[in-house]
C-alpha cells in the first residue's frame, strides 16, 4: 500500500464567490441579490475548507443601497473574524451598488473593458397625471398624514414632495462617500469622484477606485502560486423556479433589472 508523503501541503485554496445581477430585485425570473439570499453562500466562502483568500466575482449594475451596505459588511466582518483577505474582480460592470460590493474588498481588480464607478443615488418614476386625465379616469385617494401619498404618478408633483426625495437621496450618497473613502483611503486621487460618473477600468485605475487591470485566476496565481485550487460558489436556483411560470412580479422585476443594466449599454 502506498502512503502519503507525510510533509506534504495541501495547494492553497480561493473561495470564489460570484456576485451577478442586479441588488434587491427579486423574483423567481430576475433573482436579484440580497443579503438574506446570499449569507449562506458568503459564510461557506469564508469558513469551508481553510481558503487562503476569497475572491469576489462582481459583475452588477447596482440597485438597492440597503442590501448593498449589508452584503458588503457581512463580507467585511467575516473577513476581519477569520482573518482572510478578500480581493474583488469586476467584470462587465461593477457600478453604483455594484461598486458598493466591490470596496468590501481589500483590492479591487476589473477587466480592461469594465465600467465603474456611478457613486450617486437615483429616483425614477412616471406622471401619468394627464394619461387618466385624457381618458376621464378620476384619481381617488385617501390618507390619514398629509405626506402618505408623496410623489403619487397620479397627481402633478409637489415641491414638498420633490425636496424630501432629495433630502432622502443626499442621506443615502452621504453613507455611499463615506463608505468608498472609508475602504479606499489614500488610494483615492481625486476628489470628484462623486458626481455618480462612470469610468472605464483603466481611468478608474487611474483615480484609484481600483488597484489594477486583471482577471482572478491569473491574478490569485500570482499572489499564492500556480498550485492555488478554486472553490467557486454562487446562489443556486431551486427546480420550481427553474420550471415555475413567471407571475406579475417576476415581469416588473425582470423589467427593474433591464433598467438597471441599459443604463451602461448593457
């Protein structure tokens, strides 16, 4: 019987952990990113197997800021409690809430032709006030607080209610700065960078949103040698809403995500 060498290592292993698709758009049909969705996956990255590092496969146009916040800190915290460093690659495009994943890391890498950054927030909405106007539909509404239908696409927009969305917005980009200066520091050249811009990888690079151009296997080769093993985990779908007819909900999300990834070409 032939024994093992006793003094041999195991290869070094990188838990993968793919980040695609739009956050907190759900649904069967869109299945967005949410933190409660992917907290199975992101502790099994950090714990199973002893990983060298983890390595974040981004590839989001962005959507729900909460859910951004809360993906990146659960990757954060896990990473200073097992002390495992966590490097990001972005791919077509890690933007807005896709950036905001991105900085959970301790560098970031993008391919030559990604696109990011949009270090903004953004409201979007339809008056459809001269639509039933035009047909004879009467809008009937009832509330009890004088602020409880803001912004109604029924109704022609009040300045009250216009300055609260801002007074809203301006809080969330405030937490999104504040977040990007806190995980990327000195690395930061300009100060104009929050603006909700986008730059390709290279001027990215430049303004130090990223660390480098590069593509996570070869880049993870470098850094723990070309022996490195790679355990790739990402949110996996269930055989119902594999086969499940989409619903109602399912179409506005499929159409919320659209959105999102049309506003970079994609």
């Amino acid at each position: 019987m032939q024994l093992p060498y006793p003094f041999t290592t195991r290869p070094p292993l990188v838990a993968v952990l793919r980040l695609a698709g739009a956050i907190g758009v759900g649904g069967r049909l869109a299945g967005g990113l949410s933190d409660q969705s992917l907290a199975p996956l992101i502790e099994r990255a950090f714990s199973r197997g002893k990983p060298v590092a983890v390595a974040l496969s981004i590839n989001s146009p962005g959507g729900s800021a909460t859910q951004s916040a809360l993906i990146a800190a659960r990757i954060r915290r896990l990473s200073e409690e097992k002390k495992v460093p966590v490097y990001a690659f972005c791919e077509d495009v890690a933007a807005s809430g896709g950036y905001w994943l991105a900085t959970a890391a301790d560098e970031i890498y993008a391919d030559e032709n990604a696109i990011l950054g949009s270090i903004g927030v953004i409201y979007s909405g339809f008056g459809l006030q001269d639509l039933i106007a035009r047909y004879g539909v009467e809008r009937r509404v009832i509330t009890a607080g004088r602020s409880k239908s803001m912004l109604d696409p029924f109704r022609p927009v009040v300045e009250e209610d216009r300055a609260r969305i801002i007074r809203i917005m301006e809080a969330i980009h405030g937490n999104f700065i504040a977040q990007v200066k806190a995980r990327r520091g000195a690395r930061l050249v300009d100060e104009d960078l929050f603006t909700g811009e986008i730059w390709v990888a290279r001027a990215a690079q430049e303004k130090g949103l990223i660390d480098g151009i590069g593509h996570l296997v070869p880049v993870m080769k470098a850094k723990f040698g070309d022996r490195t093993r790679f355990a790739v985990a990402s949110p996996r779908r269930t055989l119902f809403q594999r086969l499940g007819a989409p619903g109602a909900g399912d179409v506005v999300a499929a159409f919320e995500e659209r959105a999102l990834w049309s506003r970079f070409g994609l």
